[in-house]
C-alpha cells in the first residue's frame, strides 16, 4: 500500500545565451516559477527572473558598437544539470537557514530546563535541611 516515493526532477523549458566569452545566461521556467542562471567562467548564480531583469537589463541592450549575443540555443542536458544542481544547493542553503530558529529554540528550551531543575532541585534540598535542623 505504501508507494515508493519517485523523485523526479521537474520539468525545466528555456535557453541558453552567450553573451560573450565566459558569461552567458540561462533562462527558463521550473515548476511554473521564472529563473535566471547566470554562469561566469564556470561559475554559476542562481536568480529568480524578475530580480535578474531588474538589475541587469541594461547588460541586455545592444548599442551599435556592441556585438549581439553569440548564441541562443536549447539548454543541453549538461546545462540541464548545472542548473539543478543550482537548485538543489540553493534549497539546502534554504533549509538551513531555516532550521537555525529551530536549533536556537531547542536550545533556549534544554537551558530553561536545567535552569528549573535546579531551582527546583535547590528548594527542595533547602526544604529537606531546614526539617533536619
């Protein structure tokens, strides 16, 4: 009854552009979300489109003087890779961060626990000691 949990990498549509040697950007939808990969000299940065767009359209226009793009072309499989890859370290960068609050509140949490056990444990001795007495 308990169906294996099949792990498919969604479905990726987009293209690669050269801009010019060693930078070229990859753009192209993921789970109904836009994206920008960017690569420089094998580097890779991860963007959602609309931030990409917003701070780098200027790079995208071509004055007279300046070639157009060199290519733009289908994302290959091993493009395909790189950007998943992408993706992946950026939602375990997110989970991360994302757990700190919780591994802070853990701790808070075993720090009060021993801070009232031994008040507990405190009163208690001083209560058994003054009965001695």
């Amino acid at each position: 009854m308990n169906e294996p949990k099949v792990s498919a990498a969604p479905a990726i549509n987009g293209h690669l552009i050269a801009l010019e040697a060693g930078h070229s950007i990859a753009i192209y939808e993921r789970n109904r979300e836009c994206y920008v990969a960017e690569f420089r000299n094998g580097a890779g940065r991860l963007e959602p489109a609309c931030s990409w767009f917003r701070f780098h359209a200027g790079a995208l226009r071509w004055p007279r003087e300046r070639a157009a793009p060199q290519s733009y072309l289908p994302l290959s499989p091993e493009m395909l890779r790189k950007i998943e890859r992408l993706h992946a370290e950026s939602e375990a960068r997110e989970d991360r961060i994302l757990a700190v609050p919780r591994i802070v509140a853990a701790a808070a949490r075993r720090h009060w626990i021993k801070v009232i056990s031994r008040l507990r444990g405190g009163s208690l001795l001083q209560k058994t000691t003054n009965r001695v007495a």
